[in-house]
C-alpha cells in the first residue's frame, strides 16, 4: 500500500503507537465520484459520514484515540492529476446512526459547506482545510495512497458516534473517483452541493483508511498531549464553547458553571 501524503499546517505527532484501518470493515463495491469528483457550477460539495463508536473501541480500550491521518484508494489511473481546489475536512460526534434512515435517526442531508449541520453534535473540529491538487500513483482499490495529514483528532468512543465532513471547493471537480463499500450498521453518508441528488443513503459508505493510535486516558488532559497545563482548561473552554459532549464533564442535561467546576477538580487530581 502506497501513501502520498498531504500535510496540515499544525500537524502533531501521534502519541503512542499508531496503526492503520480501514473503516468500514466490508470489502470494496465500487469506485465513486463521492465525495471527490461530484462538484457542479455553483455547488458547495459535501459529504457526511457517520461511523459506529464501537469500530473505535478496540485501539484504546474503549478509550480515547488519537486519529493523526485519514486515507481514500483512488481508481487506478496512475500520472492522472486532479484539481480538487479547498478541500476542508471536519471531525466531530453526531447522535446519527449509521444504517438508519434520515428521520429515523440516521444521518440528514447536509448542509453544503463546513458547519457539520445538521448531523453534529456540538461543533466540528477542523481537521483539514488546504486546497490540492493530487497526482495518482498507482490507484486500486486496495492502495490508500491519497493520505491526509491534519490536526490530530481525539475521538472518545463513549462520547457517540464519528462524523467526518469532507467539502471539496472545485466546482470542476468531476472525475476522481475513490472505493466504496456499501453502506452497513457499521457506517453510511449523506451528500449534497454536488451534480447527484441530495441524499442521505444508507446503502453507501466511504472506505477511509484511519491511522490513529491511544490518546490520554485522563480526563483533565483535554489536548491529549500527556501534560496537565494552561492549554488543557484552554481546550476545555473551547469544547465549552462549542457544547461539545466531552465539555459536560458532570454528566447531567445542561452545560454550566458546575462543569467548569468538575474538570477543575479532575485537573487538580491530576493524572495517573
């Protein structure tokens, strides 16, 4: 398997030992122009998919990890070249499920554009978001080549499920095509902003291929990075901010002042 990569301007280094899966576990179904060859004139293309928690729990224990890159296996059409223009990538947890049908608690049709809504919970953390032009290597629908490196993400399995958006800003942006697999309880998308009709459809899923190994198990370190500091009630501020679920640290309905309060205390218990 042959990586190209794409770097982040703030890219870290993964903690721990990092490994790669591809998500979801089906074998591939077919190339498709979702999310990177679907733009159209005056079209915002957007992709969402939501993937299980439980894919998740085996890296850590059920324990939080740290996802470092994500990777998508072209068709094989190796020297082509593609100008995807911006192409902005966003993490976060939805209440969706994958497999269900929109309004039934699956996912709904996006809004085109970065907001994650209206399938995320909280706000999304931007992963990604460069503009590219890729140069297929080899392609396959095995070779998870076309790799990108962002801002780590800490994900906690027991905080719901994964949403991951993906905006492409060409509009010209027609033909690159990546695998699919088709879409499960495991993981599915919606679209929309594209030249194929807005859905949310159960039956498809993106393979992704997640490089992510274990994030701090402590509570009180929100940026995850193994030291307890100013930047850690910075991070639990910013997840305030944006009623992320990690932020309501006393697990009850409503975010307020006793939040602060308990990850004070967890941060003055310090960890392990």
């Amino acid at each position: 398997m042959r990586v190209s990569m794409f770097s982040a301007v703030g890219a870290m280094m993964v903690a721990g030992v990092a490994s790669g899966q591809v998500l979801p576990t089906l074998p591939h179904t077919f190339f498709n122009f979702i999310p990177f060859g679907m733009g159209t004139p005056g079209g915002v293309a957007t992709m969402h998919q939501v993937f299980d928690a439980s894919l998740f729990t085996g890296v850590n224990s059920g324990g939080p990890v740290e996802i470092s890159h994500i990777a998508f296996a072209p068709s094989a059409s190796p020297g082509t070249t593609y100008d995807l223009g911006q192409v902005t990538i966003g993490m976060g947890y939805t209440n969706a499920m994958p497999g269900v049908a929109a309004g039934s608690g699956g996912l709904e049709i996006p809004v085109e554009g970065p907001s994650g809504a209206p399938n995320v919970a909280g706000a999304l953390t931007t992963f990604y978001d460069q503009p590219l032009t890729y140069t297929i290597v080899l392609g396959g629908t095995e070779e998870f080549e076309m790799e990108f490196a962002g801002t780590p993400f800490i994900y906690d399995p027991s905080q719901g499920n994964l949403l991951v958006s993906i905006v492409v800003g060409n509009e010209a942006a027609t033909t690159l095509t990546v695998s699919r697999a088709n879409g499960s309880t495991e993981s599915s998308r919606a679209y929309s902003g594209g030249r194929f009709t807005p859905t949310a459809n159960t039956g498809q899923a993106s393979r992704i291929n997640f490089t992510m190994a274990p994030a701090s198990s402590c509570y009180a370190d929100c940026d995850g990075n193994g030291t307890l500091n100013i930047f850690d009630y910075i991070c639990f501020g910013n997840a305030y901010a944006n009623n992320e679920p990690y932020a309501n640290c006393d697990g009850n309905t409503t975010f307020s002042i006793f939040d602060y309060i308990c990850f004070g205390n967890a941060y003055a218990a310090g960890c392990p």
